[in-house]
C-alpha cells in the first residue's frame, strides 16, 4: 500500500535561511514523487517531480528535492527562503502498481513560514 | 494547452441543493480523481476512475456520485448538499508518472 508521511505540520524559517520540508512515502513498486506548493486560496502549483530519471531534480523558484531510495525519502529544500515562499507545501506519491487500484497519494501537507 | 479545467471556481449552495462539478482534462489521460482538501485534513481522496466507463471510491464517498461518461471528462455531483460539504474540491488526473490538477473549486454549503 502507498502512504506518505511529512513529518512536520508546520515550520518555521527566516527569511534568508534553508528550508528543509521532510516527506517520507511508502510503495510497493517504483513510485513517482512530487511536491506541490498551494498558496493561500489557490490552487495547486507543481515544484518539482522524480520519475525515475536522475535522484536531485531541480524545480521551480530555486527548490529541489533528492530522492533516496534506501530511506524513502523525498525531502524538500531550498538555500535561501524568501517572503513569498511561506505557504502549504505537499508532498505526493503516485504509484504504478500491479493492480487496478491506482491512486495518487497525498501527503497531510507542511505550513511555512517566513520570519522577515 | 489546458491540462485540468474544473468549472465553478466558487460556488455557494443552500442545505439540500444539488449541483455539479465538472472536470475536464485535454491530455488523453486514463486515471482521474476528485480530491475534497480541509483545514487540517490535507487532501482526500473521494472518487477515482481508473478509465472511462469505471468509478471507484475514495476514502470519503458518502454525499457523492460521479460520473466518467467519456475518457475527457469526471464530474462530481452532490444531490443534497450538506454543510459538511463545504470544501475546496480538485480533480486530477494521471498518465504513468504525471500527475496534474485543476486549480480547484471552492464550494460553500449555507
């Protein structure tokens, strides 16, 4: 069964800090991951995507995330937070499966914000 | 190049109304799936079609039906709303390792 896990609800930065967004996931097969960003009463916004090519994929507005396979872990990061990265972040797992069940899983979500 | 296209944007109902939300996806995709997101909730899944002509339900059926009459195009009806119901709703839909989705309803159930 497919699951993800972020493993914390909100978080904290200053502007000008790293961001680190955790996202654990669970699958039986080879999974897609991704990362969403839904700003305030908008929809969604994909950042970034892992489809099995190289494990550092780069997104948009300077995030990437690693895919690492032995700690199923797809976690997000950024060098430097800015004022207008401070929104709900997801993390999603979409699985190919070897059944007809076949889902696209998303995390609980992650809050961040930026401290000016 | 529309990828999901869902209609109302906003809606706001009375207790017991019905309506429609439609989802459109241009991309040829098999799987579709409405989603409901709550504060606190995250996104749940509701209904998903994994091609056209099959449904199957999600984590909170209950208040919903759906309906896949094409491979473009997944609604989702609420034949008596509830207040519970009040929610932002996304479709999505899913080809192999692309997952996309519509930019959301936002529905308000008085």
């Amino acid at each position: 069964a497919q699951s993800v896990t972020q493993l914390d609800s909100h978080v904290s930065v200053s502007e000008g800090t790293p961001v680190l967004l955790r996202c654990n996931y669970s699958s039986s097969y080879s999974p897609s991951l991704f990362w969403y960003v839904q700003h305030p009463n908008k929809g969604l916004q994909l950042l970034l995507k892992y489809t099995s090519a190289a494990t550092l994929v780069k997104g948009i507005n300077g995030f990437e995330a690693e895919f690492k396979k032995s700690e199923t872990s797809f976690h997000l990061t950024k060098p430097s937070a800015h004022m207008s990265d401070a929104a709900e972040y997801f993390c999603v797992v979409s699985d190919l499966g070897k059944t007809s069940y076949d889902k696209v899983i998303f995390g609980p979500g992650t809050s961040l914000s930026v401290i000016p | 190049n529309a990828g999901v296209t869902q209609t109302p944007k906003f809606q706001v109902l009375k207790t017991g109304q019905s309506m429609t939300l439609q989802c459109a996806q241009d991309m040829n995709h098999n799987s579709m799936y409405w989603y409901r997101q709550d504060p606190g909730m995250g996104l749940r899944l509701i209904y998903y079609s994994a091609s056209e002509g099959t449904t199957d339900k999600g984590e909170v059926p209950n208040g919903y039906n759906v309906s896949r009459l094409n491979k473009r195009e997944f609604s989702l009806r609420l034949e008596s709303a509830a207040p519970s119901q009040t929610s932002v709703y996304f479709c999505a839909s899913r080809e192999q390792r692309t997952a996309h989705f519509g930019e959301g309803s936002w529905l308000t159930v008085v």
